[in-house]
C-alpha cells in the first residue's frame, strides 16, 4: 500500500511539472500560426527606423524597446541597424555571436515575435532566448542559412515578461532582426498530447485511490 501511495505522489509531482513546463513558453516559427494564438489581439510592431540613440552604441533606444549587445567579442564594432536585410522599413539591427543581444521592452509583455536573418550561415546552429521572468527556451535547432536568408521566430509566455535575450551556439554569427511584434495575450491553449497525458496521469491517480478504498 505505502508503495503503491509513493507511486501515486511521485506520478502526481511529474505530471505537475510536465504540465508547467508544456504551458511555459510555447514557440512558433509559422507566423500565421503565431497570430492565429494572439486571439484577435494586435500586436505592436516595431520596424527599428528610429533610434533616439547614436545607431551603434549600446543600447539602442527605440519607442517600444531599448536593444542592447553583451559581450566583448563584436559588440564594440559589429552592433547597429543596418540597411542590409529589413523586411519592414529600410533598416533593422544586428549583432554576432558568440555575444548576445537583449531586448528590454518599455512594458511587460507575453507575446514576443521578430523576423531574423542571415542566421546559421557559419554552421548549423541553436538559437535560443532567456526572458527576465526566469524561462528559457530553444527556438530553432541546427538551424542552416544561406546569406541573406529570411525566418521568424514567435513565441508566447505564460508569464509578463520585460527583457529577452537571444543565444546562439556556433561563433561569429552575424545575425539580422527587423519588425519585431510585441502583444499582451493570455497563454495558448495546450496542445492536444499534451491534455491528453495530464488527463491519462489524473486517470490513474484515480485508479489508484479506487483500489486502495477496496
């Protein structure tokens, strides 16, 4: 009985956290899909055109996010906007790995998407981002680009957030950010394995207390 009671909290406990981990971040790298969980909601979008700072210092100030580059290897002479890729106005930012580069938004926000390029163009690579209110999560995996290649990446927060910062595994990695959509929207509904394993797991729990009252 103690055994069988042990299994049964311990099955509880996984599937708690199973469950806050499906519901954290949820990623997206298909915009319609991104906008189909924004739920109606607009989303701010953000085209970098213009800085109230000089357009290569650290940070960057733009209306809805200062934008700044950390590290010591390329942040001194390879951070701006730059004219080369944008896809929404005639400039975007920029930064290369192996520094990253934080977002810091003028208010907290749960919905977060950018279009990126010229990524992965050194080798297959892994971005990924950690917000300020304490997850973190991998966009894109091996990711390969060629020169002036063009994707998005979106994600959804079940908790406000106020900072992002973008990571990538593979060195001197020159990558390109324009037309950044920012929204407040609750947290998508979970995907359907995922429901179905929580309500398997109460299942069984419940099978459990069954055979202990017999």
């Amino acid at each position: 009985m103690a055994k069988i009671q042990s299994i049964s909290l311990a099955f509880a406990v996984a599937l708690v956290f199973a469950s806050k981990a499906t519901l954290a971040t949820i990623t997206y790298t298909d915009e319609a899909t991104f906008n189909e969980a924004l739920g109606g909601t607009s989303a701010i979008i953000e085209s970098f055109e213009e800085p109230s700072t000089d357009t290569n210092t650290t940070p960057l100030s733009f209306p809805t996010a200062d934008i700044a580059c950390d590290g010591s290897t390329w942040c001194s002479d390879f951070f701006g906007t730059s004219p080369l890729m944008p896809t929404d106005g005639s400039q975007g930012v920029y930064f290369a790995t192996p520094d990253s580069i934080t977002f810091t938004f003028s208010s907290p926000i749960t919905a977060f998407a950018i279009d990126i390029g010229d990524l992965g163009t050194r080798g297959a690579t892994d971005l990924s981002v950690t917000l300020s209110n304490g997850n973190s999560t991998t966009l894109l995996t091996e990711y390969s680009g060629s020169s002036y290649s063009q994707t998005f990446v979106g994600l959804i927060d079940d908790a406000e957030f106020t900072t992002i910062t973008f990571h990538g595994t593979v060195a001197d990695d020159g990558i390109y950010f324009d037309r950044m959509q920012t929204a407040v929207v609750a947290a998508p509904v979970p995907e359907p394995e995922a429901s179905a394993m929580v309500i398997t797991g109460l299942a069984i729990l419940g099978l459990f207390a069954y055979r202990r009252k017999r």
